[in-house]
C-alpha cells in the first residue's frame, strides 16, 4: 500500500458524524399541529427580554415509524443543530 492510500484510510476512520454530537437539546410544548408531522413548539426557556420563543419542529425517524402521535399541549424533546436555531427536530415525547 502507499502512503497515499494508508493516509486516506486513516482519514476516514477518523471522521465522526457531526450531526449526531454537535445538538443542542431543549424542551418545549406544541403550540400547533401542522402538515406533514410538522409542528409549532413554544420552548420553555426564556429569551433576554422574558418570552417563550416559538420554533418550527418536525418529528425524528423513530416518532414517525412508530406512529407515535403527539397533540397541541404535549411536552417535548428537541434537538436543534447549532447552525439553525429556528428548527428544531422532535425526539421525545412526555
């Protein structure tokens, strides 16, 4: 084998999914059902100036698979990307 080749090989076992560490959870309550298994979410944190944002929120594979049915008034789970603080994904329900 060459260098070349041992080094990408290497590369590759090192890679980690980032989508799967870099999350930042939070919980919330559905405000409103939407379309599609689409939801708006009132988180329960406050912002600086003392409101509960509202976000957009979809179900996680395993909700959705399961058939799992969540309601307006149901307590949640989200994960949120770090990029992307509006959206949000569903993956717990209380």
């Amino acid at each position: 084998m060459s260098d070349y080749s041992i080094l990408t090989v290497m590369a590759k076992k090192s890679k980690s999914n980032p989508s799967s560490k870099d999350v930042i959870v939070k919980d919330g309550t559905v405000v409103e059902a939407l379309k599609n298994t689409s939801f708006r979410v009132k988180l329960d944190e406050q912002t600086a100036e003392g409101e509960h944002p509202i976000v957009f929120a979809r179900l996680a594979g395993k909700l959705r698979r399961y058939y799992i049915r969540v309601f307006a008034g149901d307590k949640v789970k989200m994960e949120f990307s770090p990029h992307d603080l509006t959206q949000g994904r569903i993956t717990r329900r209380y």
